[in-house]
C-alpha cells in the first residue's frame, strides 16, 4: 500500500490519531494510552500486516517523549511508523510490546536504560547497557554529567 | 558460593556459571550468564555493555560530518558499511545523490570489507570448533584486501571512506589492478576453504543440527544478515530496498533452510562468492566523473527524520537521524545488526549442550562493539 492509501486504512479504523507525511515514511501520531489496540490491530490485520519490528527507539522533545516504532510487512513491503507520545516527563509509562514482538525485549530495555521510560509488563526490566547503579537517563536533553568535557 | 557471593547452585539443582567478560570465544567483552542443568543449557542471561562509548549521545554534539567517524568504531569489520550508511542518511536529508562514480566505488568497498569480514569470521569460528589451520588461511586473503584498503584510504579497518556525497578521496591509480588480482587469488581460495572446513566430519557435527533458530523466531527477534537467512528468511537490504546502485547489479540472496550453525555457516561461505562476483562486474566499469558532489563547508540538514539502511557483514544496519535543522543531529538511532540476533541467542542455544554454545556464539558472528555502541 502507498502512504495515502495506508493513512485511509488506519483512519477507517482508528479516529484519535494525526498523520506526518513530510518523510519517506507514514508517521502515525497517538497517544500512549491507544498504543496497544492500534499495533495490535497493524499486527494483525491482513491489510497491513505489520510482522516485522526493526527498530524501536525514544525521542526526548523536552516537552514531552516520544516513542518511535518502525514497522515493516514483509508480505505488502510498506513501512508506517507509530509515534506515541508520552506527556509526562517525570514518570513516563507506556504498555510494552513484547509479547508481540521478541525483539523489544531489548529494545525496551535499552530505552529504559537511557531515557527511563517505565514498560509496563515488561517480563525483565532492567538497565541493559550502563551499570545497574547508575544515575539519571543519559539520552534525556537535561541530564548533565559532571565529569563530562565539552571541547 | 562465587566471589560476588552469589549461590553457584541455585535450589533448583541448576549450577550457575559465568562465561566472559574475558573469553575468547565471545569476541570481546560480553558477559553470558548461563544456567545448566548437568551440561544442559536451562537458561542464558547477556550482559552487555562493557564497552558502551555512548555513541548516539556522543553524536548529538557533533557535526554531520564528523558524527560519521564515530561509526568505525561500532562493527569495526564493516567500518566502511557503517560510513556509507550515515553519508546515504546525510545524502537523504540534503536530497543530493553521489556521483556515480563514487556509488560504484563505495560498493567495491562494501563488498571488499564484506569479502574481509566474512574470512575473519570462517578463521575464527574454525579455532572456536578447534581447527587452528583455517585461521591462518583467512588472515592470508584477508591481508590482501586490507593492503588495498590502506593504498585507498590509508586506514587498514576503521576507513572513513565515505563522506556525504561521495567518497574522501578517489581511488589510488594502482586499485583496479591490484583489486582484479586479488580476486584471481581468493576465487582460486574457495576449494581450499571448503576442503579443509566445510566437508570436514568433525566440524560437521559440531554444527550440523545445533542451535536451530525457527524463522518464525527470526522475525520475531528481528534478526538479520546470515543468521536469519540461515533459516530461510529473506532479509537482504541489499535486495528488498537497494541503494547505491545495487539495483544494477547481478547477485543472488542467499538462503538456507537449515536454521542451524551449518545453515548460518553455508550461507557466509556462498556470500563471499557473491561478493567476489559483485566487485567482478564493477571493477572494469567504475565510470569517469567526480568522486565526490558539491557540498556546503556546514552541513544543515532540515528539520524532519531521515531513515537508512543498510546490509553491513552481519545483516541490516539502520541509521535513524532526527534533525531539528540545526548543524549537529538532534537525536541519532543506531539499529544495529549485532543487538537483535544477539537477543535470539536464548533461544538458539536453550537444550544444547554447554561446548555448543561456542559454535552458536561463532556462527551467530558477534562483534561487541557494535552491540554496545
């Protein structure tokens, strides 16, 4: 399916989501809360069929958090990206996707690592990269090292 | 009770030991936890991160053009796979092309580091398998390629060829030549690589049969390079989205349906021959013209996302570049190959026994650098 034509298929389906085409791929925008039902239904749904989880990563906006899923169909070969946002700084959640694809297990783990984004559900939620004792989310715009040298 | 005063033999009759951070059978510095029952392995925990330079946080401070360098150092075999990719990402959010010239030189190089790597990879996994000769075999070709490299770019691994919009510098007058001259030597290499290794009774049943991985399983982890076209996933970048002229060309993906160490095996070995023939029907046809476009002195690339990937020597790397149109990337993503098919060693390696875990670890072919970032 094109962009315009999957932006169709999604609105059908979803109505509380916003739509990015200034990219190569179609950015579908929602809020946290809907993650699951929408990726499931991508997942699922023999017109999309999303089965293929490549890259799951964060984005510190400052204002808020942004969690970027790329997904590819194997058997259509479009691609969507699934933007949730999460408002809350402080304590960011967000339902993990897990169970639906292995992959995120580390994924997730990685970004709690370094944006310290709580997976709910997660089955092993742990720091991946940096020491188990370390402090702040280096990857978030605000956390200053005071060890660190700017040249 | 070990040194960290942890119980070595948990109330499940499970004896818990710790394999690395400093084992050469990793390939670098990777910690598994592993869980046996007798010399069953129950359970693996990775712990990774030993060597995390921080990378992507590293590149928010840096230009677009110096953020590329920092790449080498990530799969430092396929140094020059992770600069093509970040100078196509930079190219895709300037909307400039490279020269042809320069696409058909950065594809040379691609599959020269790919044809280097996959020959470290067949030196080692024969020592892990306890074959030493085979190490010795790979590193003679390999020095080959690595000399041509040094006569391009003046680096032997971490190249920094390629830059946005093109190449660094065009090629040494000696390359053509000296690269058709190689080729002669490791296509006349091939038989020798497969009767000391692949046919070899030991080796084949160290292989053959262990570590399955279900393609199932493989997409599910997403997994790619050998390790998911061993088991009958198609997954080549090079195929599915080509860039940088691959289009043009004539290789076969190749895929096995084994899922086992062999299967991974056979398909690293048949990639190298695709390689050679990669490099064969570009070599005489590297067209006139500049080696590099026109770009700005700064780099500014507009605000928006810019998505690339790439098949590197261990499967599809992605660089993921957020740009808030100021002179340094606002966020930077690394997908790396390495990350992803380490996840599925779980569930390759979980019924094996303890000494297959080591042809696993070789076939799955880990480089720790660039799991860590």
């Amino acid at each position: 399916m094109t962009n315009e034509e999957l932006k169709q298929s999604v609105s059908a389906l979803f109505t509380n989501v916003t739509y990015d085409e200034t990219g190569e791929f179609l950015n579908v925008v929602i809020d946290a809360k809907d993650l699951r039902p929408l990726i499931l239904a991508l997942r699922s749904n023999k017109e999309f069929s999303f089965d293929y989880l490549f890259c799951l990563t964060c984005v510190d906006w400052k204002t808020h958090l942004m969690m970027v899923y790329h997904l590819l169909s194997r058997t259509h070969k479009h691609t969507v990206v699934l933007k949730a946002k999460i408002a809350d700084v402080n304590n960011p959640e967000i339902e993990t996707v897990c169970d639906i694809w292995q992959t995120a297990n580390f994924h997730e783990r990685e970004v709690y690592d370094l944006f310290g984004v709580k997976f709910l559900n997660h089955p092993d939620l742990r720091r991946i990269l940096l020491d188990e004792n370390w402090e702040g989310f280096p990857l978030r715009k605000n956390y200053v090292d005071e060890n660190m040298i700017s040249i | 009770m070990n040194l960290l005063g942890e119980d070595i033999v948990t109330e499940e009759g499970e004896f818990v030991i710790n394999i690395g951070p400093q084992h050469p059978s990793t390939h670098g510095v990777l910690h598994l936890k592993v869980w046996l029952d007798g010399e069953m392995i129950k359970k693996i925990q990775p712990h990774l991160g030993y060597i995390h330079r921080s990378i992507e946080k590293m590149s928010e401070s840096l230009s677009y053009r110096n953020f590329i360098y920092a790449t080498s150092r990530m799969d430092y075999l396929s140094a020059h796979i992770n600069n093509q990719a970040c100078a196509l990402c930079v190219e895709k959010g300037l909307q400039i092309e490279a020269p042809p010239r320069a696409q058909i030189i950065r594809v040379i190089m691609a599959e020269l580091t790919r044809l280097a790597s996959h020959q470290l990879w067949w030196g080692c996994t024969g020592l892990d398998l306890g074959a030493v000769t085979p190490f010795f075999y790979a590193f003679r070709e390999r020095e080959f390629i690595m000399e041509i490299m040094e006569e391009t770019c003046g680096a032997r691994l971490t190249m920094n060829y390629s830059v946005p919009g093109g190449v660094m510098y065009d090629i040494h007058p000696n390359f053509q030549t000296r690269v058709k001259d190689v080729l002669k030597q490791i296509r006349s290499k091939f038989n020798e690589y497969d009767d000391i290794l692949t046919g070899n009774v030991i080796f084949e049943q160290r292989t053959k049969g262990v570590g399955y991985l279900s393609p199932e399983d493989a997409i599910s982890f997403g997994c790619t390079g050998a390790t998911a076209r061993g088991s009958g996933v198609s997954c080549d970048v090079r195929k599915w989205f080509p860039y940088d002229g691959y289009e043009k060309v004539q290789f076969k993906e190749i895929l096995e349906t084994g899922g086992d160490c062999y299967a991974r095996y056979m398909v690293r070995m048949a990639e190298m021959k695709q390689s050679v023939y990669i490099i064969e029907q570009l070599i005489d046809n590297i067209p006139q013209g500049d080696f590099q476009a026109k770009t700005k002195m700064v780099l500014k690339l507009p605000k928006g996302e810019f998505y690339q990937r790439v098949e590197t020597a261990r499967g599809e790397l992605g660089v993921y570049i957020v740009s808030d149109g100021a002179a340094s990337p606002y966020r930077i993503k690394y997908r790396s190959p390495n990350f992803c098919n380490l996840s599925a060693l779980e569930t390759m390696a979980v019924g094996s026994k303890i000494g297959d875990l080591v042809a696993i670890m070789s076939t799955i072919d880990l480089v720790i650098p660039d799991v860590d970032r």
